[in-house]
C-alpha cells in the first residue's frame, strides 16, 4: 500500500530569498560562482569550529533576510537544524535573532525538512516570511562522527567529503520568487547497512521509498521535471539508487543528479563527493536557485536525504536508519 | 515589540488519544496511579539502556494509537524528538512504523514542540491523523550529558532527575477528545546561566518570555487557566519563574505548576525534582489529559521549556540557550 505522504499547497509559497556561504575548499569546487560568500579560512575568525560553523548559519540568516528584502521584525519563524550534537549551531544561531525557533532534526535531510514544514506553515496562512537554514562544517562534524582531525586518518574509498558550509531562503507569500509546489515526507527506511564510511549505500533506499511514493502520489514521472536532486548520495549512492530505480521500471536520465557528486572536481580527492546538511543547502540556495529563477529550470524535484545513526547507535552495533523528504520547486 | 507568536487553531484539533510508560521509579511517584504502564526495571528487557529508550517511545506509539482506536495505516505522520545526540531514540523507533517521520528537537520542550506542529498540519487539513511522542531515560541521559553511571556522582542540590519515560498522543480532527484550541512557538532566550546542574535557573527566562507573548498575543491572563503548567523547571526555576512574572506584575497562582516539581514525593530524594523530555511528556499524556476528559480541568495552558546546550558548547564556555513552546488544550 502507498500511503498519502505528498501536501500539494494550494497557495504555492514562493522563496522570496536564498544565501549560500562555503568554505575555501567549496569554493574552488564546481559551484565556486554560484555562492554569495567564500569564506578565507574554514575557522571564520572563531577559536573553535563549532563556532565558526554557528557563524556561518548566522551569516547565512542575516544575509537572506537582507536578499529577500525583508527586515528581521518580518520574520514569524525561522526553522533550522543541523548534525551537531542537540543542534547546537541552529540553536545557538536563532539566539542572534528574536524569531520563534522550530528546531528540527533530519541529518543531511534537514534543508528539504524544513522548507516542507515552513512551506506548509506559509501555505496555511499561520505565517508570512520563514527563514529555513542549515549547514555543517568538515572539521566539527569529523571529530564528532568519525575520528579526532588529529589522527590524519586514511579514508576508505566509499568515503565523502562533509561540506564547510550554509544555505538559508525564506518563505513567503508576497513578493516574488519560484514556488514550492508540493512536499513529500519521508518515512525511515534501513536496509541493513552498518557501514559508517558508506552513507550512500545506506541513504538510496530511503531516496528510492519517497521517489516511488512521490512519483505514486503525484502521478509524475522523471520526465515531468527538468531537474531530479538528490542531497548527498554521492557517486556510489547515487548510482545505488539509478539502479534501484531501474529495478522498479523507473529510468532516472540525464535529468537527475545528486550535490554530492557534482559538488567537487575531481582533482579536488573528496572520493565519493560532497555530504553533510550544507551540502544540498548551499548547492540548493545557489546554483538551482538562480536556474530556477532564470527559467532554464521550470520544475526540480529536490529530495536530500539523511542518514539518522549516532555513534552511540553504532557503538552498539546497529544499522543505519535513513530518511528523504522531497520537495517540488517551481519557476 | 511583542512579536505575533501566536497561531489561533480554527478548527482546534482533538487529542483522540494518550499514553505514558515510566520507569519503576516514576511508577512510585505522585502520578503513580496515572500512567498506562510502569516498566518493571530500567532495562525493559534490553541490552543497553538507549535500546531500552528506544523500545519505551515504541511502546508509547503502539500504545497510543490503540488508545485512539486507529490502525497504523490511519496514521498520516509521526512527529518526535528525544535528548540523544541526533534523536536516535525517536528515529529508530520511527523505523519500526512505516509513517512519514518529523524529527523535531526542542530538548525538554519536545512535547509542546510537536503537539504545536502536529495541531498546524491538523487544523491545515494537511494530516488526518498525527502521532506526537517523546520520551527520556534517567541512564542513557545521565551518561551522555553528564558522568558515566558507575562514577556515583554526588548531585548538587539544585540538580534535578531525569525521568525514564515516554508520552505520546494522537492528534486528529474525527473522533473526541480534548481540543487544541492556540500554539505559541517561543523564541531562544539565554540569560548567561552556565550552571549545568541549575537547568531550572537557565530555562525560567525563556518560560517568561513565551508566558509574556502568550498573553499578550491571546489577551488572556492567568486567571482564563484552570492550569498553567511548565515541563521541567524543577523546585528551584518554578520559583524563579514566579519571581519573574510577578516582577512583570503578573501573579502565577494555585493554578500554577511545573510537572517536575510535582512528579515525586519527597522521600524519593530527586533534589530539585523531575526533568528530561519524558518529564511533561508523561505527566501531559496521563494526568493533565484525564483531567481534561473528566471537565476538571476546562482549559490548560501547557508550555514546557527545553535548555538547547550540548557538552561540546559547556565544553567551549557558551551559556544555556532556552527556549518554551505552548500549547493551550480545551476540554
């Protein structure tokens, strides 16, 4: 059975504004022009990485408020997340600020998760302009989920490279600015994989679950969209989830891609690609922004998808639990 | 300023159901008589306690939706969030249920966090029917924030208890049940607290500025409350709260409580009482909703308050960013 897990919005909530900040390494990757600010150095005048990452979701909120136009006493809700421990740089960054604060937690899912409940928000008429934000940081989300930066590690080829970086928009039904057309919530999909170097493997399946229940409750096909992105699958998953794809009749062409993979160039040895919550966040409110606003895209299916483990949860042997929350942006 | 936090539900969605499973330890305390199941030990049949965790929000869920006469395929969402570093609790037991998954985090203000989503997409006509559920575990809690277990730690006096249990309810605008009728999203509010064992004294500033916008937005006062019940404030921060409020020239009064400062008796030696996300969560889902269904209590203003720090922010000097949602429920 397929469950109804698609809100078509009727209203169409526009993203009146969106900002992408990055680190230098990101910089120099296959987006490097599309970006609003590239940072000198990956600690952004902080003494810590943690700060810095916290800096960034603070400069990425203040810089697209100012792009949308808008001043901060506009903003009803601002709706953030990221893969720190309790979500420390969403939270600690909404303390800058004097919006309400809708924490949420949805691994590298996080920039899809909270558009859906803020376009949602914007779509019911509970709210006029959401700042929607995350982000991640190569050097805090290392030496939290793998190992100390310190240790110089080798990483296994299957590995991906997290992103130093930001992406915020807001929501709104004034103004002007592609529109969110539908949202799809994802439920938690684990196939068994247990191996932590290896998330593309874990997350496809999820992709494949909200691709096939979005295609199903949508009646749309690959073809009705110009783009089809997925968050941080990588070069390995996103070739897993073509092939899962292929298995249920389904062909994802030319049109599809994944931020992961094209993120870097190759000479830049991240192997598998990109990854991290800033991954499909700065690549969402840069480069797929302006095609959209452009018109060269009409129609994205975007649907990033997080990997929900802990160290805790794989300390104590389980499997990697996943999820993919999708929404439809139109020009 | 006083800014808009409010959102006037319209068609004020009904708790169809609730459910609470608490540890032996919260079994013995004043809301013994009040909750679906007491765990006979800590461990409820698992090999460690975050699985044990796990296996209580399970528990509630299943429960719950029992409770609600439904079937597991009426329910349209899950939203959840627990204290583990990347909800783990809330994600793994999401993937025992085949229901799109919210991931929230608002530390101990979870509760309020998703009733207030879930009561949106309700009152939006985007869901039918909304599992909200969280839950903690004094062992898994006790060791990750603070002291490995084996440690004995002495507890200062202004420490509190973290409850081993889990709540959850259903949400839905068939059936009976008490209705929520307004959602006020708090903003994140830090005084400069540092004191990791005073959690009452950091979170009472932000109940004090939700409370504030509350009555400002809503125009109502105490007195309009049968109850006015915080989370997790414990001895100590109810009674800084009452100081706040009334220096504001509002007087909290008998109706006035805080479910960690009531949750155990005396002799049960928590100090300061009750907290972790489990705290409201249980006392909301037996308690206050059975005093609701029977008229005692009319109309419940419930606004539990979440400390949104990490170790690694205590670890790097950063005070205690807070925040407060409410939510107002009508019998």
């Amino acid at each position: 059975m397929q469950r109804e897990q698609t809100f078509k919005l009727k209203k169409k909530p526009k993203i009146i504004g969106s900002y992408s900040i990055v680190g230098p390494k990101e910089g120099n990757g296959n987006f490097g022009d599309y970006f609003d600010y590239v940072m000198k150095n990956d600690c952004f005048g902080e003494d810590t990485f943690e700060k810095a990452e916290r800096k960034m979701l603070e400069t990425a909120i203040t810089g697209v408020i100012q792009k949308a136009k808008l001043q901060p006493r506009d903003v009803d809700m601002m709706i953030a997340g990221d893969l720190l421990n309790q979500i420390i740089s969403s939270s600690y960054a909404a303390r800058a600020f004097q919006f309400p604060f809708l924490g949420v937690y949805g691994a590298c899912s996080t920039m899809a998760e909270s558009i859906a409940v803020g376009a949602v928000l914007v779509d019911g008429g509970y709210c006029d302009n959401i700042v929607c934000c995350t982000g991640s940081h190569f050097s805090t989300a290392e030496r939290q989920y793998r190992f100390p930066l310190e240790l110089g590690n080798q990483r296994p080829p299957t590995s991906q490279w997290t992103i130093t970086g930001a992406g915020a928009c807001v929501l709104s039904l004034a103004g002007e600015g592609p529109r969110v057309s539908m949202v799809t919530f994802g439920k938690v999909v684990d196939w068994g994989v247990k191996d932590v170097n290896d998330m593309g493997a874990a997350m496809a399946p999820a992709a494949r679950d909200t691709l096939l229940s979005h295609f199903h409750n949508t009646k749309t096909t690959p073809e009705d969209y110009d783009l089809i992105v997925t968050g941080d699958l990588g070069k390995l998953g996103s070739e897993i989830l073509i092939d899962l794809m292929e298995d249920e009749g389904i062909t994802l062409g030319v049109n599809y891609g994944d931020c992961g993979q094209m993120y870097f160039r190759h000479d830049q040895k991240t192997l598998c690609g990109g990854s991290g919550a800033g991954c499909c966040a700065t690549v969402f409110n840069s480069y797929i922004m302006a095609k959209l606003r452009d018109g060269q895209y009409k129609k994205v299916l975007f649907l990033p998808t997080g990997a929900l483990l802990s160290t805790t949860s794989t300390q104590q042997g389980d499997s990697i639990p996943c999820v993919c929350h999708a929404i439809v942006v139109e020009s």
